[in-house]
C-alpha cells in the first residue's frame, strides 16, 4: 500500500504504533463492528441460476462478505493468455446488491491443466524423481521460476481488474501456503543461488556446515544438492539452511503477488493470505508484504484429544488460544479465513461437533482480538474430493445445518454486543499486569527435533507446558520472535531457545538489567546460529546470564522416571535434565532426586541488575513443575494470577470479558457478583460462553 511520506510520520506520531499494519487496521476494519464474519462461496461450482438465490441467503443468515476464486484459474484464464472475468463480475454484482463485500483470491494453488501439460516442469518433484500431477490442488512448484512468472502475468491482470473494485474489501493469496520439499532443477538451482547470497564464497559455507567433518568439503556452490530426507545421517547444518531456504520461497512467493496487486489496488483493500498454525513452520513470521496474516483452524477431525471421553467433539482449548496469541502478535491485527462450519471429510474418522462447539470456536477467535471470521464454506459440495465435508447448507443448496446456524447465532449475539461497545472502556490492570510474552523462532524447533538424542523429548510440547500454565493463571501470551521490543513486557519465557547468538544474550542482559524478569528452559544456548556447539564450556554462552554453569545434562529411560524436588513437592521428568552448578548468590530453587547427582540444581534464580532470570534446567512429564514455578516467580513479582481449571479460558478485548468452557464440566466463573453479563451467565457449561462488562 502506498502512503505519503506524511500521512506515515503523523499516523506513527498520533497512535504510537510500532508497525504500520497497525495503522491500516484503523482503515480495514471498523472497531465499531468488533468482528465480521463471511463464508466461501463457489460460484463456477453451481449453476449461474442459483447465484442469486444462495447470495440473498448468505446475507438473510447474518453473513457481512464472501470469499471468491481461490481455486478458479482454469475458470480464469481458460487458454493461454485469454482471460474471462465475465463470470466473476456477476458474482461481484449479486454479492454486492445483497450488500455483500468480496475477498477476492489469487488461484496460484491450482494451476489450469494446459499450463501443467505445456510446462510439466512446474509440478513438484519428489527426491525419487517422480513428480505430482494435475488434479489435485498445491502441486506447482514455487521454486519453478516460469510458474512464479507465468503465475504473476494472471495475479497482474486479476488486480488491474477488481484492484480499484471498492466492493473488493481485500485479498487472499493462494491458499494455506507451508514449505514441502520440492526437488526439481530450478529449486536446485535456486537454492544454490540463495547459499551463495548467504556466504558469499564456499569457505564460509564449508565452515558454517562442518564439512571438515566425514570429508564433505565442497569446492564450489554448484556441487551442493538439496539434503535427501531418506538419507540417513545428512549434514543437519545444511538441513538447517534448507529449511530456511524454503521458508524464504513460499514468504517471497507470495510477497511478490503482493507486490503486483499493490500496483493496482486502491488503498483500503488489504492483503493476507491463511497459513495453517504448524509452529514450526518459519514462513509464519517471513511474508513481509502482507497488510496482516491469518490463519486456518479445523477443531474436530477424529484426532484423539479433548477433555473427557468424548472432547474429541470440541478439540483442546489451545488449539484456538495459541492460534490467536501467535498471529495477534505478527501485525497487531488478524483474522481467520477458515474455520470449520461442522463434520469435515479427510480425518481418518470425521465425527460430528458437539452441539453448540462451532459457536464456541467463533466466541474463541473473538475472544483473542480477531477482525474477522471466515467459514469454509457455504455449501456442501456434490462432486469433488470433499463430499461430506458440511456446509452453512447442506446438499440442497438451501436447508441450513445445525452446526451452520450457530454462525447465525453468533452473529446476532455480536450485534447485540455492539450496542454495549464502549470505546473507552479498557481491559483491567490486573489482566495487563499478567501479560506475558513467549518468544519463539522456529528455526529452534527445527534444529532440536534433528537432534533430540532421546525419543522422549518433544519441542512444541515442551513449549506448550509454558503456553498452558500461563493460560491457567488467566494471563494474556504474546508470541514475539527477536523483532519485538522486550521491553513491553514484565516476564519473558523462551523455552529451549537453543540457537543464539552475541547480540541476541547482549539483549536478554539489557532487558532483565532494566527490570526485565527472562524464565530460560533446558537446551537454552547450546548452539550457535548455524547450528554448532560453541568451542567452550557447554552452553557458555548463557553462563553470566543465568548465575550459573551447565556441568552435564541427563536423558533417562521411559521405564525408569525419577524426580525433582521443588518446594516440597515432586515432580516426575525423563526427557531431558541439566545438572548446574549455581554461583555465589544464585539461590537454588528444585534439586534432583533418584540418581548419582542427587541433590544437585535442576533450578536456579538470579538476580541481575534491576531483573531477574529463572532458569528451568529440566522438563517435567506432565508440566505441573513448569506451572508451580511460574506461579512462585509471579508471587515474588506480585503478578496476580487467577487458577482456572482445565479447559476454561478468560480473555478480554475491547472492554468485554470472554470465558470458554472446553470442560466436560459445568464452571462457576472467578467473577465478582457485581460484572454485567450480556451472554450467559457465571454457571458456564460444556461448550459454553459467558460474555461481560466489569
């Protein structure tokens, strides 16, 4: 988006943002509005007959916009170089007489068969040979440089068309982008090309990647192939860089569309695209032309999880929240371009929701500051790869579903929420003074579960020991990577944030000198960026930090667990332990029990400056020992915290007070007797949602 030089200086100055995709929020979407919610709609999918009829529906059911040609190329462009947007103009047309905005989308996804039988070479390649073919969906390369070009030529005229479009709200690119592996000749060459960028000359690769080691030294870029994944040990620092290589193709994909539509769009369209919330998946935090991100979330689809016999129905409470923590943070603002309608199609097993479960996912996205919910989609198709995945209709193209007309019901129950909208109501001090940040880099995820040495450790489980206790105290999480400004936040935790570097321990120093309170995890500083152990003490780096050394670390068997002793209590760990010798002034806080280093810290605290750091030197099985310390340092912080059981959540925005039930279990809320309840009540149900004013 373009803007004048002095429209940007008065917006940083007036709202004190550090980001401008802050600022075009104030454009995009009304605060007024507190949310608006659509569906997608499939024009080429029906008769053109029906368009007029299914459209006045979406928009007697509630729905504020539609979600158009995501995978329409061939619709499109039915011939090389010849484009119709007939079709799609009267979609455009009937959408907006019903008083329907448009997402318009970029159809890279599903490139049309005569561009695949003409350039073969543009399909994914796997490391076998073999490649992928027409009739599926995401089977192009995005490192095959004539379908990145040949894909901008129809972005290009798809933009110059609707760009100007004031019914066109905003635009989606190509569909839950995420990197796979692709071995065809371009992402060789690609990749090459990207190494030499990086290193500049081979010494510098050979050195970075240890290929000193098992005589793997390279003499020029042109030798380096892709790492194979069948191949046993392969070089994990060359893995590393892939991973990040990749990453950087599907981000720069997909900011060079954006680029083209900004030459045509008017000002108030915005950009995203909807990543699916894989963690460890970098391309998260890497699309730097997107206006914002957001993100697809499905809850029910057989997986075995939930709270009780059958929470498989409603899906973890984290699913959601940490969905909503992670991509809030990106840009300020988001929203969900997918969430399930009901009963979907490709889990092993596809079970129907728990009445009443699609309203709480909606109040959920809500509750965590979204602008936007979007369902996929409006009809149940009849042909097609997803038969039986519901819609806000069923088969009939007219007869609403049970699970679809709870997105009726959440949007009348927003629209009475709008009538208590007060822009200058705040959240309370108390659920502020909790906020904490998690700050995350994939690339650490990456590296660990390359190098686990034991079958008993798991990253994102690891981090989401930390992630769930801080939601049962009730505290707001940001999810922050090395861009964000530190000093925002009380505490920090980064768990197992195992590649660092100078300038990244320069940081954490200043930031607990000034008043900073870091909570440091296990495989903390054991790397460097490129992935090597420092040519020092183990985990050197991290020493002056912590108050204290790393004399070994342990890793016990499944079938014999032992302990950690913090306050009086036991907790039981077998993944990963460090054993540390604390300096004059670090006060120990748990010991090990069960082994021949018995009593020695497992976890220690250390004042430094104005801050404090904590470090947890090992990883419990269950995350009650994570949780117990959290709750310790909070107290000696005087954070107050609430002890919400498991499967409830509270949140605040916009002044209004949210709380999800995922239980199975009816919870009376920790609520005074005086708040104004505007949906439900203090008794909050299986399923339920309470809403209030304070």
């Amino acid at each position: 988006m373009k803007k004048s030089f002095l429209f940007i200086l008065i917006a940083i100055c007036l709202v004190g943002i550090q980001n401008l995709s802050a600022q075009r929020n104030k454009e995009y979407f009304n605060p007024k509005d507190l949310t608006i919610v659509g569906t997608y709609y499939y024009p080429e999918h029906w008769d053109e007959s029906q368009w007029e009829r299914d459209l006045k529906q979406i928009k007697e059911l509630g729905f504020d916009f539609v979600h158009y040609a995501e995978f329409a190329w061939a619709q499109l462009e039915p011939s090389e170089g010849v484009y119709n947007f007939d079709w799609l103009d009267k979609a455009v047309d009937i959408a907006d007489k019903n008083g329907l905005k448009v997402i318009m989308c970029t159809s890279t996804a599903t490139p049309p068969v005569w561009l695949v039988r003409k350039h073969p070479d543009i399909l994914k390649e796997y490391e076998n040979g073999k490649k992928m073919d027409h009739g599926a969906r995401q089977h192009p390369s995005v490192s095959n440089n004539y379908f990145r070009e040949y894909s901008l030529k129809m972005i290009d005229k798809l933009a110059q068309h609707y760009g100007k479009d004031k019914r066109i709200m905003g635009w989606q690119l190509d569909n839950e982008p995420r990197p796979t592996q692709d071995y065809g000749k371009d992402a060789y060459e690609r990749f090459r090309v990207w190494l030499k960028n990086k290193y500049q000359n081979i010494d510098t690769l050979n050195k970075a990647w240890g290929t000193a080691f098992w005589s793997q030294v390279y003499s020029d870029f042109s030798q380096i192939n892709i790492p194979r994944v069948s191949q046993m040990f392969m070089n994990t620092h060359q893995i590393l860089d892939y991973n990040r290589f990749y990453t950087d193709e599907i981000s720069s994909f997909l900011d060079e569309q954006a680029k083209v539509i900004r030459k045509h769009a008017n000002p108030n369209q915005w950009i995203t695209t909807n990543y699916i919330p894989e963690y460890a998946d970098g391309h998260l935090r890497k699309s730097n032309e997107l206006d914002f991100h957001s993100y697809t979330r499905y809850m029910v689809f057989g997986a075995n999880y939930g709270i009780g016999r059958k929470g498989y129905r409603l899906g973890p409470v984290e699913r959601i929240a940490k969905s909503n923590d992670f991509f809030r943070t990106i840009d300020v603002i988001y929203g969900v371009m997918e969430l399930q309608p009901g009963q979907v199609n490709w889990g092993k097993i596809n079970p129907q929701p728990l009445p009443g479960a699609v309203r709480l996912w909606l109040w959920h996205v809500f509750a965590g500051g979204s602008s936007f919910t979007c369902t996929y989609r409006y009809r149940q198709p009849i042909y097609g790869t997803e038969l039986y995945h519901n819609g806000i209709v069923g088969t009939d193209g007219v007869t609403p579903t049970k699970n679809g007309l709870e997105y009726t019901d959440f949007i009348k129950e927003i629209a009475k929420l709008r009538k208590e909208y007060d822009p200058t109501n705040k959240n309370p001090k108390s659920y502020e003074k909790r906020r904490t940040a998690i700050l995350y880099n994939h690339e650490n995820a990456w590296e660990i579960e390359k190098n686990k040495q034991t079958t008993e450790w798991n990253t994102k489980n690891h981090i989401d020991k930390y992630y769930d206790a801080l939601k049962k105290f009730g505290a707001p999480v940001d999810f922050i990577d090395e861009r964000n400004d530190f000093a925002k936040y009380n505490v920090i935790v980064a768990p197992a944030y195992e590649l660092i570097d100078e300038k990244l321990i320069k940081r954490w120093m200043d930031y607990v000198e000034k008043g900073g309170n870091l909570v440091l995890s296990c495989r903390t500083g054991h790397k460097n960026r490129n992935g090597q152990l420092f040519e020092a003490p183990f985990a050197a780096p991290i020493y002056p930090l912590i108050g204290a050394k790393i004399d070994f670390y342990d890793l016990l068997l499944p079938q014999t667990p032992d302990n950690i002793s913090f306050d009086g209590k036991n907790y039981l760990w077998t993944s990963w332990g460090e054993i540390l010798s604390p300096d004059k002034g670090t006060e120990v806080w748990a010991t090990y029990l069960g082994d021949f280093y018995e009593g020695s810290p497992a976890i220690t605290f250390h004042k430094l400056g104005k801050g404090t750091v904590t470090y947890i030197g090992v990883d419990s099985q269950d995350g009650e020992m994570e949780k117990a310390v959290l709750k310790k340092l909070y107290s000696l912080l005087n954070i107050p915290i609430l002890d919400l059981p498991e499967g409830l959540h509270i949140e605040y925005r916009d002044g209004f007070g949210i709380a999800v039930n995922y239980a199975d279990k009816t919870y009376s809320l920790p609520l005074s007797d005086n708040v104004k309840y505007i949906i439900g009540g203090k008794e909050i149900e299986t399923a339920g949602v309470s809403v209030w004013k304070e």
